[in-house]
C-alpha cells in the first residue's frame, strides 16, 4: 500500500498475529485432544517448540543458558506451562469449552495486580475497583452451562491463571538469560516436565491420533509458541505497552467467534454478561497502572523476558 511504511505494516501483522492466533489456540486444543492427552499434548508441543527456538538461537550465536539459568527456567516453566497451559488443557478435555475458557482466562491481570501485593505493590484504588468488577465477571462465568456440569473443569480454569500470574512475577526476581533464548528454554523445560507427569497421571496415546490432531499440535507448536510469541516480543519493541497487551480484550473474543462457529460450541447467557465484565476489570487494571502492567514488565525486561509476557494460552 502506498504511503504505509514496513514497519507498519510489520505492526499491523505482528498485532494480527497476537489477536488471533492467540484466540484460537483454545479452539486448536480441543482439536488436538481428539488424538492426544492433555499433559501429553503440551508436553510434545512446548519441547518442539522450544527445542526449534533453542537450536535456532545458538545458530545465531545467542550463549547457552547458564546452569542456574536452566534451574530457574524450569522451575518457571513448570508453574507458567504446567499449573497454566496444563490445567487448562485438562479443563478443555473434561468438556469445559474453548471461549469459555478463554473468558475466564482473561482474568490473568487481575491475578497479577493481585499477585504483586505479595512483592510489596499492593492495588491502589482504581485497581481495586477493576478487580471487583472483574471477579464479579468470573463468578458470574461460573454460572455458565459447561461450568455447572464440570466442577472440577471449573476450578481448573480458575486456578490456571493463578499459577501463571505467580510465575510472571516470580521471574522478574531469578536470573534469565536474554529474551528469546529465556523463552525457549522455559518452554523446552516445561515440556520435558509435563511429558514426564503425563504418564504418571496415567495418559497413554493408545492409538495413532487423527489427521485433525496432528494438524492442531502442529499449529498449536509453530504459530501459537513460535510465531505468535515472537510477533508479541516485536510488538514490546515497536509500540506502546497498552497496545502489545490489548490481546487480553481481543483474545477472548475470537476464542468464543472461534469456538461457536468452527468448533460447534454452544454459550449461554452468562458468558455474554461475564465477558464485559472481565475485560471492564482488566481495562480499570490497566488504566489506573501509572507504569506499565506486571505481566508487560516481565515481558518487556530483556534480560529477564521468558513465556511470562505471553498470554494464551498459551
């Protein structure tokens, strides 16, 4: 287009990116449970992924991680990938749907404004007003149909963001190698842990998986953990932190668009009441930040920058 330069049209992908890829990574995993078991499924998905990030990274010259590093990427990872993008995946395949999901997940910042008391931050007025206005949001999400007919689905989509929001802030205080190689290795580590507890929990893959599964974990590998992160990690560089972020309103979004029309889901009345209220929560949060939001500081500390500052889902 005449006139727009490549570095809009850089950010105009970049952000494109982070808005839809990251809402339908909750569609792309109920899909790939068809054929695999959750643990299993991220397990495979997260080491491919950051196991192509690494190799890609010292290629480039990019030093390996320290030991300490590689201990306090997997003590991350385990919190971010597991107790986040695990717990999730279980919620999924117990029959909780994918916008439904994502709606509840959009409560992450309020978790991390939350969170950050805990290292000294506590919530200053407005910030308190869009945590009330966002937990009213999630109680009354609980009252959806998927929710009522799967308490455990339930508490497990409320828990994962929890263990996401800790290991956010939790990673601003450890030792990180620089950004990218931060992220792969979380992923890499998280991976590794979740393929050793998927069989403890007793997952087996029984038979082969279906075409429609493999095609969802690859998806879910290359553009929900590769290029997704990557374009998030650009747009930290390029734009305003309110902007890089403002996948916390877009991606519930697409997930329920996703999951209703492609994914043959059905939302009830609460869903379309909580999700304005969640992301009106999140929205007050982010506002009344006088500096930029928890997650976007650990996301955008290049030296300490790992799979913290993503979303999703991821």
């Amino acid at each position: 287009m005449e006139g727009v330069s490549p570095r809009t049209v850089r950010i105009v992908l970049a952000q494109a990116a982070v808005w839809i890829i990251w809402g339908s990574t909750y569609l792309a995993l109920r899909f790939a449970l068809e054929g695999f078991p959750p643990f299993l499924l991220n397990g495979i998905r997260f080491v491919f992924a950051g196991g192509v990030m690494y190799l890609f990274l010292r290629i480039r010259g990019t030093p390996a991680p320290t030991r300490a590093q590689w201990w306090n990427m997997a003590r991350v990872g385990t919190l971010l990938l597991v107790g986040g993008v695990g717990l999730v995946t279980i919620a999924e395949d117990l029959g909780v749907g994918s916008g439904v999901a994502a709606t509840a997940i959009a409560a992450m910042p309020l978790w991390i404004a939350l969170i950050s008391g805990l290292y000294g931050s506590w919530p200053n007025r407005m910030e308190w007003l869009g945590l009330v206005v966002g937990f009213a949001g999630v109680i009354t999400l609980a009252q959806e149909g998927d929710f009522r007919t799967t308490t455990l689905g339930m508490a497990l989509v409320i828990i994962s963001p929890i263990f996401w929001s800790f290991g956010s802030m939790w990673s601003r205080r450890l030792d990180m190698p620089p950004a990218f190689m931060a992220t792969a290795g979380q992923l890499f580590a998280g991976g590794v842990v979740l393929l050793i507890l998927g069989p403890l929990r007793g997952e087996r893959i029984t038979e082969a998986p279906n075409a429609t599964s493999w095609i969802a974990l690859l998806y879910l590998a290359v553009f929900g953990s590769i290029v997704a992160y990557s374009a998030y990690i650009f747009l930290l560089r390029e734009v305003r932190p309110a902007m890089a972020t403002s996948y916390a309103y877009v991606n519930p979004v697409v997930a329920v668009i996703l999951g209703v029309t492609l994914g043959a889901e059905v939302v009830t009345g609460p869903v379309f009441i909580a999700m304005p209220l969640i992301l009106a929560g999140v929205a007050l949060v982010t506002l009344a930040q006088r500096r930029p939001l928890p997650v976007t500081v650990v996301a955008g500390n290049e030296k300490k920058l790992g799979f913290a500052g993503a979303i999703r889902r991821r």
